[in-house]
C-alpha cells in the first residue's frame, strides 16, 4: 500500500510481510497492524491530537481495503 490509498494517513504498515493464520475451514485470516491513536481519529471524527488534520472514517478506510484487497491478493 503507498499513500495514495490511505493506508499510511492511519499508521498500517507499509511492507508486505502481513502474519497470516491457516484456519480449519481452509481460509487465511491475515492481521494489520494499525496505529491505535490514529484509528480513534477516525472513529470519533476528532482530528489528530495536536493536529488539525482529519482522517478518513474507520468506515471508508476499511471499505477501502476491502476493496484494494481484490486487486492486491
């Protein structure tokens, strides 16, 4: 992910190295690591503290993802 999709406005790490889990159904769950002030930011709507900048909503971001993910895996 670089910044032109969002994903370093909230702290997810940018390399590609996701920790995945095999799961019993034959799925993978794969985590992100993402900065815990940043997230609040978003799913209050309040700026970044000691900022004036307002990140996306938790909503869009993951909808984002979700939709980058098609193209990416």
């Amino acid at each position: 992910m670089n910044d032109d999709d969002g994903a370093s406005e909230i702290g997810v790490r940018s390399d590609n190295a996701m920790p995945q889990t095999s799961l019993a159904d034959g799925q993978i769950e794969e985590r992100i690591q993402v900065d815990r002030k940043r997230l609040e930011a978003m799913i209050t709507g309040e700026p970044l503290y000691g900022s004036d900048k307002h990140l996306p909503s938790a909503e869009d971001f993951f909808l984002k993802v979700k939709f980058l993910r098609k193209f990416f895996f």
